[in-house]
C-alpha cells in the first residue's frame, strides 16, 4: 500500500494534470499513474484498419471498462514470473499506480543518431518479446513504444490490451510479432543499416511453428489488402509505403 502522503500527492497532481499517464517522483522514487479513460491511438488509421479487419481486433478499439484491472491483472502475473515489467503499486477500477519501469524506449531510439545502435536496441527488445512467448506468455500490444529500457536492459510497459478473448496463444504471439514489425517501419530509414528485413527474420526465426503458421496465414490476409494500394505506393501518404515495407520483409522472412 502507498502511503497517506504518496496517495495525497498523486490526488493533488491528478486534480490538474491533463495526460491520462503521468509520472511523480516522491521520496526518491518514480511512480508513474495510469487514469482510466481513451487511449492514445498514435498508430495509423490505415493499419489500425487493417488490423481491425484482418483480426477482428477489440484490442485496438478505445479502452472498455475494467482495462484497467486487466492490466494490474497481466503486470503482476508477469511481474511474479521475474519478467521486466513496472510493480503494481495500486489498482483500482479507474487508477493505476505503477513503479517506474525505465525509459520509454521510443524517447532513446529518437534521441540515438547512429543508425546501428538503434537496431541494437530494437533487436533486444524483439528478443525480449520472443523469450516472452517461448515461456508461453504474451503481451498484446508489442507496438515499439510499449518497450522500455532500464538498467542496459529492455523491459515491457502497457498491458492495457494484454486481454484478447477469443485468440488462442498462437494467435496472440502471432499479432504481438506483427504489431511489433509494423510499428518499427518509421525507424527503417537508413538504407545502410536495414531494419525490417532482419527484424522480420528474426521474428519468423524465433517463433514456434504455430506462430510461424500464424504469422503466414496473417501475413496472407494482410498481404491481399496491402499489395491492392502497391501500384498507388508513390501517391499514397508514408502509412501505405510503411505497410508496404512491413508487407514485404515479412513476405521475405516466410519465404525463405
Ligand atoms: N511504469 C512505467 N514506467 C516507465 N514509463 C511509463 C510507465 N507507465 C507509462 N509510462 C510512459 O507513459 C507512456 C504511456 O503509458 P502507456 O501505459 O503506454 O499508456 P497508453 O499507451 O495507453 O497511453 C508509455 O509509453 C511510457 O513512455
Ligand atoms: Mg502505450
């Protein structure tokens, strides 16, 4: 339990605070504080679409009442299994209070100008998620920013979408390699260091065969709608030319 004077502080920020997640730092620590409310869908329309469609996926509809308890529920499951996720401090229906978990890894990949040392970091964190899912676990939104980095190590953050009723583990693991793949197409810019291509293999390399067959069968739903707006790629805006790319590292990886 937090004490009087922590809990205080939390309700005096939360009273004025305008981000749904923030952070305090109180007596030498950082706790960071999760409302219940709309998430932020940063990721593109298009390939929310996409994913919609291909998945049938409530996970990336707006948030739905109790997400909140679902993820204390997942982060203190993988938290007692010695995974590198954030303590649950606190949970209530409409309030999460977590311990930190390190940096966001997006803030340090934005921050790294060398082109190598990102796909380094990028690379541990994929392997994170496949040592997650050879123990039989999952995350349920991988996307890139839901990474961490602390102590030279990664770590996951955002449970939010741990939940996906009705996928069975294949399934899951399968969509937590594709969000992962998909969200790392806007740091694949520099045509010296490749990024998705060898992302994509080492994906593919590392799955189970039922992930493996999922992420085929995925990749050829996906890849109908996708390959549709290929003749439009130079027209169309950076989210198409993404999933284009993303499309077709994945196509390599199961080809080979
Ligand atoms: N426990 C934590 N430790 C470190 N950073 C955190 C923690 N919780 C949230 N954050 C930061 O806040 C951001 C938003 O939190 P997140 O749980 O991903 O919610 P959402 O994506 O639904 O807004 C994260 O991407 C991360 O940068
Ligand atoms: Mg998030």
């Amino acid at each position: 339990m937090p004490s009087a004077e922590l809990t205080a502080a939390i309700e005096r920020l939360a009273a004025t605070a305008r981000a749904r997640v923030f952070c305090l730092d109180f007596e030498g620590r950082r706790y960071w504080v999760k409302r219940q409310g709309q998430p932020r869908l940063r990721s593109s329309l298009l390939m929310q679409r996409i994913l919609a469609l291909v998945f049938g996926l409530d996970a990336l509809k707006p948030a739905r009442s109790g997400r909140l308890a679902d993820e204390a529920a997942a982060l203190r499951h993988l938290h007692a299994g010695g995974w590198p996720v954030p303590e649950v401090i606190t949970a209530t229906p409409n309030r999460l209070v977590l311990g930190d978990g390190g940096s966001g890894i997006e803030n340090l990949l934005n921050a790294e100008p060398d082109a190598a040392r990102r796909r380094a970091l990028i690379e541990a964190c994929a392997d994170l998620l496949l040592r997650l899912h050879a123990a039989g676990e999952w995350h349920g939104g991988a996307q890139i920013r839901n990474f961490s980095w602390r102590d030279g190590a990664p770590g996951l953050l955002d449970l939010e979408d741990h939940d996906l009723p009705g996928m069975n583990l294949a399934e899951r693991q399968a969509r937590d390699c594709l969000l992962l793949l998909y969200s790392l197409t806007r740091y694949d810019k520099n045509p010296a260091v490749p990024l998705l291509a060898p992302l994509a293999q080492r994906l593919v390399q590392g799955a189970s065969p039922a992930v493996r067959a999922e992420i085929a069968r995925l990749h050829r739903r996906l890849g109908a709608p996708i390959r549709l707006a290929r003749p439009f790629a130079h027209k169309a805006g950076r989210d198409v030319r993404q999933a284009l790319a993303a499309e077709a590292a994945l196509g390599a990886a199961l080809a080979q």
